[in-house]
C-alpha cells in the first residue's frame, strides 16, 4: 500500500510538472468577460505624429528629474529592486531600480516596449526612465540609482489580473497582434501577475483597459528560468520565426506559456508587422532613447527588430508556404 501511494504521488507531480511548462492554446473559458476590443486595442490613425519620447501620457506627467523624492516603502515582488515615492507635487510613483543583475535590467526595456505598444494602439500607464534621482528617507538625502518610473495615475484603478490565455479578445486580430508583438521582442515572461485590468474614469464615463504592464523580460534570450533580459547579444542571436505550417507560424519561443503562441496566422503577423513597419526611424529612437538607451546599443537592438518586421512581411507577402524555413531566406 505505501509503494503504490508513493507511485501515485509521483505520478501526480510528474503531471503538475507538464501542465506548469505547456499551457495549451488560448481559448475563450468561463471565466472571460465580455469587452468591446477597445478594452484591449484601439486603431492608431494618428499613427506617424505619435510622439514615443514622451509617450501617450505626455510630458505633464514626467517625473521631474531635479526633484527630491521622498522614500514611502520598498518596493515588494519582481527580480529587480526598487521603491515606491513621492515627489514635491504630491504624486506617488513606483521605481523599478536598474540594477548590475548578470540577469540584465528591466526598465529600459519596460519603457521602450510599453512606447511601441501604445503607439500602435495598446493601452498603458504612465512609464517614463530617469537614469538616477535624488531620495530623503531615514538616512537623509542621497543619490539613486534609477529605472523605470510608473505614475500612480488617478484616472487608473487598479482591478486585477488578466490571463493571456483566457480573456475576451482571443482570436480577435489586435490580440493575435499582441502577441506578434510580444514575441517579436522576445518577451518570455507571459504570466498573469504581470497583466492588469484598470478601471479608466473619464469625465463622462467609465471604462475598463486590459494592459500587458510589467513589460521588462524581454530584448534578450529565451527560456523559463534565469533568462537574460536587455541583452544586446542575446537578441542578436535569437530567431524569433522558426518557418510556416500551413497558414500558421512557427515562433522560436521558449518562454513561459508556450501554447500562446500556437494558432498565429501568416496573416496575423503581416497585420501587425505591417502596423509596426509604419513607425519611422525618429519614432523608433525616441522609443529606445525614453528607455535610456545609449544611441550606439539603441542601434543595435533597432537593427534587430526591424529585420524581425521586415521578416514578417516577407512571409506575409510569400502566403501559405509550408516550405519556408529559416534556411530558405535570402
């Protein structure tokens, strides 16, 4: 009796094991809301004036770089450190702190990303980069090391997480979108605490936004555990469309959640290439430069991800080709 109890236990964690590295195909379970796609993604028709710098929120609500913060509590969860601030106007913000992690850094890529998403019609929260900033706390006043600096906005409540694999929009075109995007900056981490559900109150309603927010594990490696994030060299390397099945691609994903990025279309991904092959160089630098990127490595990972645009064109342009494989590039 104690064997076959032992057997069953393993047996049983041997399947919790499989379940925790493959999850199967989005779908649309019970537990999904009904949403107009506008809670997810609205149409960028302003598309070549959008200012990716400053990004959707502005420069009125840009963390002032000479001010003196004041210390309210640490940071708590996540890889990098930080703290959570106020400045001189009152306003609370959360610091995700750059930091000398083998692992890389998430700010600089959390804003950069989180610029490009909202230029092409996905919502965000204010995200803005200071490099360093002053703090007073118990140990008196003295210089930070910075990172991403995310407003608590008064308009945006907080209501909860959201799953990439179980929510309103799957199968619309903007979701499939999202996710091209998301796997075209290799970004491996797609778990459901780093999305969040906000109540947006606007003067004459209220409304809900469905946000991909805690952007920072991406432009690196691939993987599930102790990946390279920010990374030059590592993206570099990393194929991110292995070839076509039929009408569907093959990503080079080996991130959490695999099965996401199971069921894209060739047309799906020249949607949103095509969407992306629309931003213009100064947009595409003004991206990297809100992050803090120096110009000559905002270069390098630009190269990257426009030839990861121009890829997906090319295979949107070719059609179904159940031949094509990376091989066959020219």
């Amino acid at each position: 009796m104690g064997m076959r109890r032992r057997t069953t236990n393993g047996a049983l964690v041997l399947i919790a094991l499989v379940l925790l590295t493959y999850v199967g195909p989005p779908s649309r379970g019970l537990a999904a809301s009904r949403a107009p796609i506008s809670a997810l993604w609205e149409a960028p028709t302003d598309l070549s004036t959008r200012d990716l710098f400053y990004g959707p929120w502005g420069a009125k609500r840009a963390p002032e770089p000479h001010a003196t913060y004041t210390f309210l509590r640490p940071k708590t969860g996540g890889v990098n450190r930080g703290v959570i601030v106020r400045d001189p106007q009152g306003r609370v913000w959360h610091v995700k702190q750059q930091t000398d992690s083998s692992r890389g850094s998430e700010g600089p890529v959390e804003v950069a990303l989180s610029r490009v998403l909202s230029a092409v019609g996905y919502h965000q929260p204010p995200v803005y980069f200071l490099p360093s900033f002053t703090m007073v706390d118990d140990h008196g006043k003295h210089l930070e090391s910075g990172g991403r600096f995310r407003l608590d906005e008064s308009t945006l409540q907080d209501r909860g997480e959201w799953d990439l694999a179980n929510n309103p929009f799957v199968g619309t075109q903007p979701y499939q979108g999202l996710m091209v995007i998301l796997f075209l900056f290799n970004s491996w981490d797609l778990k459901s605490s780093n999305n969040t559900v906000y109540e947006v109150r606007r003067p004459d309603r209220t409304e809900q936004w469905y946000v991909v927010r805690d952007l920072g594990g991406a432009l690196g490696g691939t993987g599930r555990f102790f990946v390279k994030r920010n990374n030059i060299d590592k993206f570099e390397q990393q194929t991110w469309i292995r070839g076509v099945s039929g009408d569907t691609v093959e990503f080079d994903y080996g991130g959490k959640k695999r099965g996401l990025a199971h069921g894209i279309t060739i047309a799906n991904v020249g949607w949103t290439c095509e969407l992306l092959s629309r931003l213009s160089d100064r947009q595409w630098q003004d991206a990297f430069r809100a992050g803090g990127y120096p110009p000559d490595l905002a270069n390098r990972f630009i190269k990257k991800l426009r030839a990861n645009v121009n890829e997906g064109l090319q295979i949107a342009n070719r059609g179904a080709n159940p031949s094509y494989r990376k091989a066959d590039r020219g």
